[in-house]
C-alpha cells in the first residue's frame, strides 16, 4: 500500500520537487525510465477501488509519455509573407483595404505581431474592417488532453503566388463555380463540364486525379482517394436512408440560387468583414437530394459540423454494415455486448469528439503557419491585373485561362462567383477546416466498420434531384464502406471548393491533417480499454494500411 510520502518520493526520484512537478517532466522520465505511480491502496485479485485513482493517472501518463515521444517537426510556409509585405498573397479578409483590396499597411504589421506573439490581447486589439469578428485565432493555440499537440503535426507549404500549381487550383475553381448548377448525372454531356476537363488536361501542374493519365468527367473535381472514381459522384452516405431514434428520415435539402460578390463594391465590403446585401434573393422551394455542385456548397454552409458522420453511423447502423473484425465483442459472444465501449454509443459520440482535436490543429496550421488566402482574395489579384489597374506576378496560365474568360463573359469581371453571400469565414484558407474535420471523422468510421462491406442498394439522384434511383453503373459491387466513406469526406470538402472558398490543396491536406489527429486520439484512448484490445486495421486516405 503506498503512502503519501512514497508517492511525493516516487515523484521527486523523477525529477521534481514534491507533487508539483510538471506533467511534461513526469511523462518525459517515465517514458524513459518505464516507472509508474504507484496504485494506491491497491491490492491483489480483486476489484479495488481505492485504486483506481493512481491507475487512472498511470493510464493517462502513459499515453502523455507516448504522445510527447513524437518530436516537433518543421513548420514551414510558402514564403510568401516574407516576399510580398503588401500581405497580397496572404489572408487578410476581415482588415481594411484599400479600393485594390490590398490591407492597409499599419492593420497588416499589428496582424503580423499578433499571430507572433498569440497572446489573447494583441488579437483583441486588432483594428477590423468591418463589423464581422475574426474567428477564433486562440483555438490554433489551446491545448488538449486527448491526441498529440498540434505542434507536433505538420502540413506541406501551400503553392506560392507565382507557381503553376497555385494557377491550376484557380483555374479549377473558376470552372466550379461555371459549372455549379449542372448536375452530376449530365456532366458526361454538358459542354461547359467538357471545357472545364479540357483545360484541366492541359495544366501539367493539375494534380486532380486522372484515369489512364487524363482528366474526365468522371474524374473532373473529384477527390484524391480511390474511393472517389467509383460510382456516383456522391457519396452514399448523403442518400441513403437512416432512422434518428424513432424518426425515419430521407436526405432532402434546401438550395439559396444566385451567384455573390461578383460586383466591385460588394466584393470590396466582403473583403473588409462587411457582409454585402443579397445581389440576388430567389429561394429553391423545392426539396431535393443532392444532386449538383450548388446543392453540394449549400449543404456545407449549414452543417453542423460532426452532422453527416453521425448520420453516416446511422445509416450503417440500418444497413447492417459488419463491424471491424478486431472488435472484442464478435458475434459469437453471448455473454456479454459493447456499448459505451466498442458499441454505437462510442461511435456516435466519438465522431464528435475527435472533430474538437482535429479542429484545434487546423486552427493552428492556419493562423500561426500558413494565413494562406481565399480564392476570393487571389480573384482580385486576377481581375485587377487583366483588367490592367495593377500588375500582379500571377501564372501566365492563369491569366489566359479560359476560365478567367468564362468568367469575364458572364459577370463583367474576374471575381469569383461565390456560392455565399458573405464569401469565406473570416480565417485563413490552408487547410479547410471541413475537411480536417471530415478527414478525422472518417477515420473513426473506418476504423469502427468492416471497410470492405459492399453497400447494398446503391441510389443516385434524378437530374432535378427530386427523387432518387438505383444506381446500376457495372462498377456497383466495387462500392464499398471505405470507399463511399472516403468520398463523404471528398464531397465535404470539395463542397467548399464548389462555393468559392476553398482550394483542391485545402481539401487534401485537410483531410490527411485530420486522420493523423483522428489515430492519434484512437491510440491515446488505446490505454483505456478493460476489453482485450488488440487494435482495428483500416485504409488511409493514401491507401496506405493502419493499425491503431
């Protein structure tokens, strides 16, 4: 039985005076020593109590010691910030600008100094544009007690100013925002869907997915994972059927038509954090599945942000979907079943619980790495320079883009159509946040679920979306739990490419960002189990095999 004092010395043999010492210092000793608190009042073969408090603290420094095994990695940017002091090729949505949209000078440097120091006050002072508020820098820097410190994750730099790659994820969002009301079932056949997949291959620096090394319709604004070129382009988990409790429910959704800030002054307010009044107001009254690009935008605006993985669970809950064949409670059990371990409950709450952690790193990445800028502010760097009122050091393929022509001829200007009437949120652009988001809930489904299970009765939209059919496409058998996952968070994500707002690298670090978060979690809450848990092996978004 351990005294007080044999715990204050356990303590202090780690490197600490008394029971203060800090938690990183514990962990760090223990990890290399391999000691343990001692369990209080523990005795042998028999369920202590008493305890449980010491095993409590040794489970949680075990998984800390773990966790603080995994070293700082750099965090580098695309340099950018250094290079233009005008901030042009940054975010600064929010600030003042002038009739440019460039920030003013002064606002820029507090900005700067703020996101160096991150301290509450220097953010708190900051001068706003207008009378939307920056959203919650201080997230990218809070801490948590699940899941490594977003410190000790890293994304690639985001494409430079002057880069071909950065032209081609312009390009590739001007033709989405072209092509936002065709519906998927026509893009085999639509001519502007044609143009778009037209340009695209011939953009080297594209890196959207291919079949037989070029640009389709089938591939044509798809995500990055194998998943996403089989069947529909939307995931099943936005059509098929599920049961909230004891209230059934189908998939409709309402649509906002019209195009936003597509008109100077407007885009000008959008950029200073003044919302612009509708430029159009003309409501779909029609409920529809999803079944194009704006339904795919909207749906995103709206979401509550762990909605469509709760509703994923549910739907594979309905259907049956096996279990993953690591789960300690096989069917052959009949003693005993999970529930708040390794059962539904777990999964419907953990889809939640991960999207806080996954969250906090892409806050981080955002506002204290990259303050990569929207499409909305680099449309102005386009529009101004090929209407020749500033001179920007933008790709010559952006600039004689068909796109940007397309553009041109339908609105007059170069901005981005946006599918919002207030543009992006008021944070930087790399990496989205939905798809980090999607990227960690995901993660969690897969790991749960048998991933090959087939998804039986496979449905796809009528081209009015007002109904839904069997989708009979030879490929059916090949669409799989993981695979129509994988898609889910693809169709997440790119729903904000289709808005406007976001850009193709976004979405795919986004998405990897957070299934890194999502198994580190799963590896933390490893330590906490009763059940004999031998891990759950799944497929990343790479195709890569992972065992958490």
């Amino acid at each position: 039985m351990a005294s007080t004092s044999s715990r204050r010395a356990f303590l202090k043999g780690l490197g600490a005076a008394g029971v203060s010492v800090p938690l990183a210092a514990i962990a760090a000793s223990a990890a290399s020593t391999g000691k343990q608190i001692p369990d209080v009042l523990s005795g042998p073969g028999v369920l202590n109590l008493n305890a449980r408090p010491g095993q409590a603290f040794n489970k949680r420094l075990s998984a800390a010691a773990d966790d603080l095994r995994l070293k700082v990695p750099p965090q580098p940017n695309n340099g950018d910030e250094v290079r233009y002091k005008s901030g042009i090729a940054n975010y600064t949505k929010g600030f003042a600008h002038d009739s440019f949209g460039v920030v003013v000078p002064a606002v820029y440097e507090s900005y700067l100094a703020a996101v160096q120091t991150g301290k509450r006050q220097d953010f708190a002072n900051l001068p706003v544009g207008g009378t939307e508020p920056l959203v919650d820098p201080q997230a990218g820097i809070a801490f948590d007690l699940e899941a490594y410190d977003p410190s000790q994750n890293s994304i690639p730099p985001f494409a430079t100013l002057t880069s071909t790659s950065l032209a081609a994820q312009m390009i590739e969002v001007y033709w989405q925002a072209l092509t936002r009301d065709v519906p998927f079932t026509d893009y085999s056949t639509d001519a502007m869907i044609a143009a778009a997949v037209s340009e695209l291959n011939g953009l080297s620096a594209f890196v959207g997915p291919r079949i037989g090394g070029s640009v389709t319709p089938q591939t044509v604004f798809r995500g990055f994972t194998a998943g996403d070129l089989i069947g529909p382009y939307v995931s099943q988990f936005f059509l098929q059927p599920f049961t909230l409790g004891v209230m059934p429910f189908v998939g409709y959704m309402t649509t906002q038509p019209g195009d936003f800030g597509i008109k100077l002054t407007t885009w000008l307010n959008i950029q200073n954090g003044a919302p612009a009044p509708l430029e159009s107001e003309n409501p779909d009254p029609t409920l529809r599945y999803l079944r194009t690009a704006r339904d795919l935008a909207e749906y995103v605006h709206n979401d509550v942000l762990y909605q469509e993985y709760l509703l994923a669970a549910l739907m594979l809950l309905k259907m049956k979907a096996p279990l993953n064949s690591g789960n300690p409670y096989p069917p052959t059990l009949k003693s005993e079943t999970g529930f708040i371990t390794f059962g539904f409950p777990m999964l419907e709450v953990l889809v939640a619980e991960v999207i806080t952690r996954a969250i906090k790193h892409a806050w981080f990445q955002k506002w204290f790495i990259h303050r990569t800028a929207r499409p909305e502010e680099t449309a102005g760097l386009v529009h101004f320079t090929l209407t020749g009122q500033k001179s920007y050091p933008l790709d010559p393929s952006l600039l004689t883009s068909n796109a940007a022509a397309a553009v041109f001829a339908r609105n007059g200007n170069y901005f981005i159509p946006l599918s919002y009437p207030e543009g992006c949120p008021l944070h930087p652009s790399y990496p989205s946040g939905h798809a980090t988001a999607a990227g960690a809930a995901v993660t969690v489904l897969k790991w749960f679920f048998d991933e090959t299970f087939v998804v039986p009765n496979p449905l796809v939209p009528t081209s009015d979306g007002t109904g839904l059919t069997p989708y009979t496409g030879s490929d059916a058998s090949q669409m799989t739990v993981g695979g129509e996952l994988n898609k889910l968070a693809s169709n997440v994500g790119f729903g904000r490419v289709d808005a406007g707002i976001h850009w193709r690298e976004d979405i795919q670090q986004g998405m990897l960002l957070g299934e890194a978060v999502a198994v580190s979690l799963l590896r933390d809450q490893a330590h906490l189990y009763n059940e004999n848990y031998t891990g759950f092996t799944f497929t990343g978004f790479n195709g890569n095999t992972i065992t958490v």
